[in-house]
C-alpha cells in the first residue's frame, strides 16, 4: 500500500542526499509537491529534478535563509526536519568549536525550523512534522558527546512542540534511525570487520538503508497517522531492544554485511 499526499506541499530539510533524498522521494511519489531545502554545496537543484520535486538553498542554522525558503513553497503541510551532521570526537577531545557546530545544526536548527513553520501551519489548523532523531537520542555512544546531546535534544523539540501545536491540529513525530547506509556512514558499511561486531547488537542482524527510514516518516506524515502525535519511533532492526546481543558465531554466521542462522 502506498501513501497519499496529493494536494500537499512537502518540505524536507537536508533533503539533497541520504535519510532526507530517501524521505524526498518517498513523499514525491505519494503525490505530494516537494521542496528540498539544502546548503548550496549540497546540489539541491539537481537533487530535486532527479525526483520531480523543486529546491531552494537554506541553511537551518541561519533563520533568514528558512523564512525565505518557506516563502518560495508557500505554507508546508508536511515538514521533514532532517538537516544534520556529526563530529567524531571523543569527551577530552571535543573543542567548543565542534560542540557548537553540532548543536547549532542539530538542535537550534531543528528548534529555528520548527518554529517558523509552525508558525505558518497554526493559522490553516492543519499540518504535519516528522523530526529526525536518532538511536542515539537515547544511549550515549563513546566519541558523539555533542551528537548525542543534540539528538536527545530534539525529543525536548518533541514533546513540546506535540503538546502544544495538538490544539491547532498540527501533529509533530519523530523517527529515531540507528545505523542507515548513507555518506556519512559509508567507511562503516565497507568494513566487514566493523559490521560484523556491530551487527551483533542488531536482533535483525544487518543495518538499515535510507528507503526504510522514509517509510517510516512517509507513514508519521501521512493521514494514516491521524492520531499519532508526540511519538519516537525507532527504525534501529530493534538495536534498542538488545541488551546483550543476538548473533554469536554458535548459532549464526556473518555474510559480509549480514548475520545469518546456520
């Protein structure tokens, strides 16, 4: 079964590439008009056409940039919030400088995004924010300090913004992806070694690709979702249900980027 957007304006936040391409095309094919707000780097225009969809260049740690975006697609029904990035640093080795990098895209970008278009969705009492989050809202993985504190950030930007936009109609949700095969992971994916330990972890033995993410927030999106609002939904191949691991090599053997019961 697919998903129905017709007739609505869709805007992803770092949506040139990856988790938020994947999330840009999953809306673009259920019909909705689609805008790919990125960094000018990141190729928008063309990340768009390869969709159907259109772009504008929008920074979300600069609030001028969003406003005008916002203006070019007109008031969103639906709202991906996705732009992100990571540094790789452990506690002694943070700088302030990576510290503040990390929180001003992930979290004072996500809260600037979500405030303006909240702004515009109130007056129409309708509308639809689906905020990427990440398994690591929730655990504290060695060497992401600021990324971690970003990510559980956003399910502040959650739950408050759920509660009080619920009164104008306007249902805010999360998706919580754990490790996704995107660019930024891609050195991880190439090494067999690195997956096998890492995949123990994971009861579906394997990572996740970006189209599985977009599933995800295409159905908290979508209007088969009408009474769901406030949620963080995991798409982690149930990582967070694991306490002690799944896979050993007893039961089960690992097939370059896979675990798999003898």
């Amino acid at each position: 079964m697919g998903f129905e957007f017709s007739g609505k304006t869709a805007v992803v936040t770092g949506g040139a590439n990856g988790i938020g391409h994947a999330c840009a095309r999953a809306l673009a094919l259920g019909g909705a008009s689609v805008w790919i707000l990125d960094l000018e780097r990141e190729n928008p225009v063309k990340a768009a056409e390869e969709i159907g969809a259109r772009a504008a260049i929008a920074d979300v740690t600069d609030r001028n940039t969003i406003e005008a975006a916002l203006d070019q697609s007109g008031p969103p029904d639906i709202l991906v919030a996705n732009a992100g990035t990571v540094v790789f640093h452990e506690l002694g080795n943070t700088t302030r400088a990576h510290w503040d990098r990390v929180i001003s895209v992930n979290l004072t970008g996500m809260f600037e995004t979500v405030q303006a278009v909240a702004a515009r969705m109130k007056p129409r009492r309708r509308g639809s924010i689906v905020l990427t989050a990440s398994t690591n809202s929730f655990d504290g993985e060695a060497a992401l300090i600021a990324y971690n504190a970003s990510k559980a950030g956003v399910l502040g930007i959650l739950h408050t913004a759920a509660n009080e936009l619920g009164p104008y109609g306007v249902r805010v949700n999360a998706v919580c992806p754990g490790l996704i095969r995107t660019r930024l992971t891609s050195a991880a994916f190439d090494d067999a070694a690195v997956l096998k330990d890492y995949f123990r972890q994971i009861p579906l033995g394997r990572g996740g690709e970006p189209a599985e993410v977009a599933n995800a927030v295409a159905f908290l999106a979508s209007d088969l979702a009408t009474y769901i609002t406030g949620a963080a939904l995991l798409v982690d191949g149930g990582q967070l249900a694991c306490k002690f691991g799944t896979w050993n090599e007893r039961d089960a053997s690992f097939h370059q980027d896979h675990w798999e019961l003898k």
